[in-house]
C-alpha cells in the first residue's frame, strides 16, 4: 500500500521517488494506491478546496505512466470514510502521547508548523491515520526510502500492540525498501514543494526548455571558455536521470573541458527530458479527453478499496465483541 497527498500537481520527483517503482511492484504484488486528500489538509484546510482539486489530475498522471487499474486499485482517501475514520480512532485509543511526540517529522518541524499555522491535531495524529491507511487493506508491504523506515516502524508498533490488546491478526507492515535516487531542483537544492523548485511532470515541452534556462550551475564557470564542474552542476544531476550514457559521456567532458556552453548543456537536458515524457503525455491528453473514462476507473478502484476496508473493520468488531 502506498499514497501520495494530494496538495500540488505532481513533479518529476515524485516520479523518480515513487511512482517509477509503483509501476514496477505491481507486476509482483496486489497493490493499493491512494489520493491521500485527508493527509493533504493536515496544512492545507485554509484552501478547502485542496481535498478534491488534485484528485483525478494526480490519477491521470499515475495512468499515463502505466499505473494499471486491471493490477492495481486506485482510490481516494476520503472515499474511504467511514471504515477508515473508525480505524484510525481505534488506533488513536492505544497510541501513546509519548510515541507521536518523538516522531521526527513532528518534533524537528515544530517551529515550522507553527509559522505556517500547521501546528495542529490532524498534523500531529498523521501517522497514526497513516497506520490505518495501510491496515485498512491488511497491507503487508509498504514501499519506503530508507528515511522513511522510522515512521513505518511507529505503524509496526501501533499495529502490534493493538493486535496484543485484542488478540487481532493485522499484518505489521514491513518495509518495501526502494532506492531513490536524488532529484535535483531548479535552484540547485533537492526538489520540493516547499522549496518552489520543482519541475512539474508532463509539463509541455516548451516550458520545459524556459524553465531551465535559469537554472544554476557551477558557479566557476563565469565565461563560456571557463572549465567547470559537472559533479556540482544540478544541470548534470537532471542528465543523470535523463539522458543516455553518451550524452551524460559527452556534457562532462564538455564541461570540464570547456567544450560546450551551460546553455548547450540545458537544451540538451530539455531534449531529453521531452523525449522520456512523450509517451505518458500524449497518453494523458487522451485521458484528458475522455474524463468519463478516468471517472469511472477511480469509482471502480474506489468501490474495490471501500469492499476491502468494510471486511477489515467488520472482522475487528467480530473480534471486539461489537457484533
């Protein structure tokens, strides 16, 4: 099981970051893929909108680049209510005060949260909902980036001491682990959301091309004749993920050398980024163009996840005696 909140358009981190790996897992594993739009208001409630704006946009952008709805069950979050509220109250029953408080996210952020008035209940009880998203289907597996292994720990925790206290057999959901390469922003920082640095994914072509014009590289290379380094160049970070082992041969050398200008060095990128995204974009307009379509493969997947959720919770009252 895994989700993305829903609080932007999706950028080509997210891809590299998870949604690359979604497609592959699900040619092994049943998987559930939510839009997370009640994590999305934990600092998104002052623009209300924010729970259903980016619902189906962020759905088109999973399909256009394979998410497969015949393998995968694709549903939003809040269509999940009421089994998955229920859940995730049960579990706010045996949760600790001093388990959330320690949470990292949580406690380094504070000051944060405060400044963008995000410091709230829902912000703080966020992983104890993230337990219930994943247990509500009996999730197994949960795709992680190794910094992301404490917080499923804290799931593992609650799922385990509610199953002591009831003698309830939740799976304690395991670490997926995947390996996420590092996305290079616009400002040369990793991309962000809240960086406002992000490359937005299935942008159109041309607009690729402006936005990188300004991008920054290295700072050494003053002159067109000046040699630089490409190790230090976000530029050359993108090339990574982009470009072929030839041209990726061929802008390093380039540019310790002096061979090509940052400008060629940019177009190149844009080239190459254009290439990679021809495919989904041309399959997102076509879902664009047939939102019927789209809509009927998100109440289906939402249908099968709600079927899902009801037989959980239903087997957990049976156990608790509420039947």
């Amino acid at each position: 099981m895994s989700g993305m909140r829903t609080t932007q358009s999706l950028h080509i981190g997210n891809y590299f970051g998870a949604l690359r790996n979604w497609v592959e897992l699900q040619k092994d594993y049943q998987c559930f893929y939510g839009a997370m739009n009640w994590h999305a208001l934990t600092d998104g409630f002052k623009d209300p909108q924010v729970f259903k704006k980016f619902n189906r946009e962020i759905i088109t952008d999973w399909l256009a680049f394979g998410i497969d709805p015949n393998k995968s069950v694709i549903f939003v979050q809040s269509e999940m209510a009421p089994e998955l509220l229920e859940l995730h109250m049960l579990f706010c029953m045996v949760t600790p005060m001093g388990w959330l408080e320690r949470v990292t996210t949580w406690k380094d952020a504070a000051e944060e949260l405060k400044q963008k008035d995000a410091y709230n209940l829902g912000r703080f009880m966020y992983p104890v909902l993230q337990t219930a998203d994943i247990a509500i289907f009996k999730g197994a597996k949960v795709p992680v980036g190794q910094d992301q292994v404490p917080h499923l720990e804290l799931s593992r925790e609650i799922v385990r001491r509610f199953n002591n206290m009831y003698k309830i057999k939740l799976p304690e959901p395991e670490a997926l682990l995947t390996s996420t390469p590092a996305v290079p922003g616009l400002d040369g920082r990793k991309m962000s959301k809240s960086y406002g640095n992000v490359i937005a994914l299935l942008d159109e072509p041309e607009n690729i091309i402006k936005i990188l014009k300004p991008m920054p590289t290295d700072p050494a290379r003053v002159k067109r004749t000046d040699p630089g380094n490409p190790e230090i160049c976000a530029v050359y970070g993108l090339h990574k993920l982009f470009s072929s082992d030839k041209t990726k041969s061929d802008v390093s050398s380039g540019c310790r050398t002096a061979g090509i200008g940052c400008i060629d060095c940019k177009m190149a990128l844009g080239g190459h980024i254009n290439e990679f995204m021809k495919e989904p974009l041309a399959k997102r307009k076509e879902l664009l163009n047939n939102p019927s379509h789209v809509d009927e493969i998100i109440g289906d997947g939402n249908q099968k996840a709600k079927r899902e959720g009801q037989n959980t919770l239903s087997e957990i009252k049976s156990q608790l005696g509420w039947k």
